[in-house]
C-alpha cells in the first residue's frame, strides 16, 4: 500500500498546484478518468457519486482566510499494490472504504492545540478512482526501453486520487500536511496505510503477490507440497519394494551358489544357507562378502575341506584354531620363561647367610 501527499514544487506537473483554485487539477484527474472509459464520480465522507463542479466549488469555498501565496488544498494519493487488489478484489466499493478510512486517520494525525483533534467530517474533501496508470518517462521500463511513454501498464492499477481542503469545514484551522512534524507525521500516515488496510480486509493473501511475478500461488505451492510428499511416499514404498525384491534375488543367488557347493561337498561339509546368507546381511552384501565367497567356492571346487567356511567368510582367516594355537603357544612360553626365572631365584636362595646364624657360618645342602 503506498500513499503519498504530492509536492506540487517536485512532482512536475502543472496540475497539481495548489496555491489557487482547484479546477485545474479536478479538470485534469476527470480527463485520465475518462481514459478508463468511466464516468468520472467524485466520493466523500458520506456521499458517492457526486460531480466535479461540486467537489469544485466545495473546496474553492473553504479556502477563504488563505493568503495568496499559502497552499488552498493538497493532493494525496492511496494506491495499493496488486496483491492488495487481488485479497478485495479490486472491488471499487471497499477501496472507496479503505479511502474513507485512510482519511479518517489523516484527520486524526493532525496535533492541535488543548489536545483536540478532528474527524474526517470535520474536513472537506473529494476522492476520485482511476483504474489504469500509463508510463512516464521515468520509469524503469522506459529507461530501459521495454516500454514506451503514456503506454498502458498491465495488471491491476487502480488507485485513488484525493483533493481535500488546506482548512477545516468551520474555516477557524489551517491544516498543512507538510508542516512541522508535530502538527502532522507524515511519515506516519503513510507508512501506517498497509496496517490499516490488514485490520479493514485481513493481511493480504500472498497469492496476488505471488501470480505478480510469476510465481505460483500459495494453493498451488500447498498442492505443489501435498504431490511432493505423495511422491515420496510412492518412492519409499518403491524403494521398499525394490529392497525387498533385491533382497529375495540376493537371496535365491546365494541359495544357488551354495546349493552348487554343496552338491561337491561330503554331507557332513555341506554349508548351511540361511547362515552363509546371514553373514551377507550383517556385512550388506558388500564386495567383501562375494570376494570371500568366492575364495570359499574355489577351496570347494579344488577339494580342499572347508571346516572353517563360516570363519572365512566372517573374518576373511582362513583357520581360527591357528589363531588360537598361537595364543596359546605365546602363553606356555611366557609362563616356560617365568618358571625358569623363579627356578633360578629359589637357586641364589639356596646359598647364603642364613637367619639368626653367627656371621661367618654357613649351611652347605
């Protein structure tokens, strides 16, 4: 929502001054509301379709008391964006509500003496709608070159042009929106407009915004999420299928290869499926496991025993009683060496002094 006070010192266009009379620029917001292919209908406070020379005279007559060089009205505008048109819309009749609002809050920005402060009935004022903008020289599309100058800008443009008296409707207060900022914020009332306009209609769907730029809109990211996650599901259960399948056809080429051994194999050799298949599991069925399975198969093939079939594919050693034999042959000869430590110090015992014997005297075994 943005809402501004037109400056007609820096907006550039005649029709906007507003030391004298206001026909100039009521003559010239009538001309770009015919462009619309409207009749041009002024609203107020309480009134809807009301003329020109009305909203005219009203205005013309309230600046009376004014000296020559003050202001006798100001311009302001209330244009919201897209996505603001799109959650009311653009219906006329709720932006002629919001206006009504808005101005209602420019009445009551205003600081006056003892406290007091004013209502939009206290004012005089007159706002028109104009549903289409056209580019300005200015504009980046032209700079750019991707518009030209007084063409039509598309999408959703409409907005509200207002003219309201520089005096209140008893002519005892001057009102100067671009005073000091103590009499009126300015800044205030316009960067409280899209606030106001949430508490009037509800925040405003991001769907406009979103359809604005090409971007897709909440339902169709909220439907966009709802597929993601049905897609996911079917994957998983895909995915599930597959492991499941994978794991039977891993299986089954387990059971043949064993199956092939075991025909080469005494009965008492024969290898157990569901323990070799075990093994596979536990080591994922990595290149590992087929890699040892593989050297068990040529060990079959080649009439050695596989006493040791479910250790190799475990460990990848090939005798687990090697292992342990060296163990304990480690241990017998620690415990050979320790004995014969000890043997040898009850030897050194044997000789020498012995207790409570005289120095000198000596036990021969």
């Amino acid at each position: 929502m943005y809402c501004k006070i037109i400056d007609p010192r820096t907006h550039g266009k005649q029709a906007y001054q507003n030391t004298g009379s206001v026909v100039r620029t009521i003559n010239y917001l009538v001309k770009e509301a015919k462009k619309d292919g409207h009749e041009p209908q002024f609203f107020t406070v309480t009134q809807d379709g009301i003329g020109a020379d009305e909203i005219k005279q009203a205005i013309d007559r309230n600046s009376k008391g004014l000296r020559k060089e003050q202001a006798k009205f100001y311009s302001l505008v209330i244009s919201p964006n897209a996505r603001e048109l799109d959650v009311i819309g653009n219906d006329l009749e709720k932006l002629k509500a919001y206006t009504r609002a808005r101005m209602e809050h420019y009445a009551q920005n205003f600081a006056l003496p003892a406290g007091k402060r004013l209502q939009s009935a206290d004012l005089v004022w007159g706002a028109i709608l104009h549903q289409e903008r056209t580019y300005r020289g200015t504009d980046q599309a032209v700079i750019a070159g991707s518009a030209k100058v007084g063409e039509r800008r598309e999408g959703l443009q409409t907005h509200v042009h207002i003219l309201v008296s520089a005096r209140d409707a008893t002519r005892k207060i001057t009102l100067n929106p671009q005073g000091p900022k103590k009499r009126f914020d300015m800044i205030e009332w316009q960067n409280s407009g899209p606030a106001h306009f949430a508490q009037q209609f509800g925040p405003p769907d991001l769907a406009g915004q979103l359809r604005t730029f090409g971007f897709p809109t909440v339902n169709e990211l909220r439907n966009g999420v709802k597929e993601a996650i049905a897609r996911a599901q079917q994957r998983r259960q895909r995915e599930r299928a597959e492991s499941s399948a994978g794991e039977q056809r891993r299986s089954q080429h387990i059971a043949d290869r064993v199956g092939e051994m075991n025909q080469r194999l005494a009965p008492e050799q024969r290898l157990e499926t569901d323990r070799i298949t075990q093994i596979g599991q536990q080591r994922s069925y990595d290149k590992t496991f087929y890699s040892r399975l593989a050297r068990l198969e040529q060990r079959v093939e080649a009439g050695v025993p596989v006493d040791n079939a479910y250790f190799l594919l475990r460990t990848g050693r090939e005798r687990e009683e090697a292992s342990t034999i060296g163990r304990g042959m480690g241990a017998l000869l620690r415990q050979i060496v320790q004995n014969e430590r000890d043997i040898n110090r009850y030897r050194t015992q044997d000789i020498g002094e012995r207790h409570n014997r005289d120095k000198g005297e000596i036990d021969l075994y």
